[in-house]
C-alpha cells in the first residue's frame, strides 16, 4: 500500500531534502509541498493525504493551529509534527491540537521512514523528549476527572499500559505472550469502550488515571 505524504515546512531546503529522500521509498509517495500552514490546510483538504509532515514555528499560520484547523476538517488525516522543539510549551499545544506524532528534524531518515509507516498502522509515534513532556504534564493534572476503568478487561489493561510505554503492537504481543492479532482486537476494544480516537489519546488516558508512573 502506498502512503500518500503531504509536507508543510517554510524552509525550501529542509522541505526540498524531504521530498528527494521520502521519494527513494517504494511506498511513499508525495502528494504536495506547503511553505505554511494556511497553505498545508488548503492542500489538506484538496489532496487528503494519508499523511501530513507538519513543521512547527511557520509564517501566516503555524503548524500547532493548522493542525487544529485540519483535524477539524479532515479528521482522517494522520499529523506528524517534524521540529526542532521540544519543549513542553510545544510539545504539548501539538498533541492537544490533534497531532499523532511528534519527531525532532535530527531524527534519522530510516528512523522517520519507520515512523511514518507505524503511524500509517495507527501507531502514534512520540519522540522520547516529547513523550516525557507529556508524562510530566498529565501527571501534574491529577485533579482532572477521571474516567472509570471498570469496563476495561484486565488484559486490555495491560494492553493499554503498554501502549502507554510506547510499545509497538509487535512488541505487546512479545511481552504479554500473545499474537498480534489479539493485540490489535484489544487495542480496538479499548478505543471503543473509552471513546478515544486513537493510541495517541489511550496514552494520555492511561496517565491521567494513574496507569503508569
């Protein structure tokens, strides 16, 4: 399957070494360039990408409400922030805004190549720093209401802490000693059951109601 790619970044020649690398792949193909973000929302919409490779700090509209705007309008479109920050005041407002991944511009090729097609399964990819970012902030809202677990099976909890650690499907099934279809169903269960969107959403979830440490 080919992974249609959009790619919104304001900087010709960080865009330009994208397009000429992700184009060596078999199985990306770039649909579009952006230089800012009312330009990645318009081309979000008259393309629909599979996946939006959306720079942060840019002129007319930055990644953070283009992101918001896109969600809003293509919510089947996959955004993954590719930036030089990662600093909570960043960090944070993107997940917020409805972005699936977060990946720092030093990341390297095959690392990012491996990262769009894991998030193309619906596996949110989180870069370290951004991922600790949001651990300390969701564990400093424990005043925030908190959902029940009591509809979750122990299993899919299990599941759910996993995913929590940013664990691949393939490596759930390898620690809780089950195949990675049943993974998948578990994963689907959870989602459903606790009204989230996506992996991304059942991590935060599994912070705020005290999952992980």
């Amino acid at each position: 399957m080919t992974i249609r790619v959009l790619i919104a970044d304001d900087h010709h020649v960080v865009r330009r070494g994208l397009v000429f690398f992700l184009k060596t792949q078999p199985d990306i193909e770039i649909v579009g360039e952006a230089q800012h973000g009312k330009e990645a929302v318009e081309l979000a919409v008259s393309l629909k990408p599979d996946i939006l490779l959306m720079d942060l700090e840019m002129p007319v509209m930055n990644g953070i409400e283009a992101t918001r705007k896109i969600k809003i309008l293509c919510p089947d479109i996959k955004i993954m922030m590719l930036t030089s920050f990662s600093d909570q005041d960043h960090v944070i407002p993107a997940i917020e805004a409805g972005a699936s991944g977060y990946q720092l511009k030093d990341i390297e090729p095959d690392e990012l190549v491996k990262a769009i097609r894991q998030l193309m399964k619906g596996e949110s990819q989180l870069h370290p720093k951004a991922t600790s970012h949001l651990l300390t902030h969701l564990s400093a809202q424990n005043k925030e209401e908190r959902k029940p677990l009591d509809a979750l099976t122990k299993r899919e909890i299990d599941v759910l802490k996993e995913i929590a650690n940013g664990k691949s499907n393939k490596e759930i099934a390898a620690d809780l000693f089950i195949t990675e279809k049943t993974v998948k169903t578990h994963v689907s269960n959870l989602l459903s059951k606790l009204e989230l969107a996506d992996r991304t959403q059942a991590a935060l979830f599994a912070v705020r109601n005290g999952l992980i440490s």
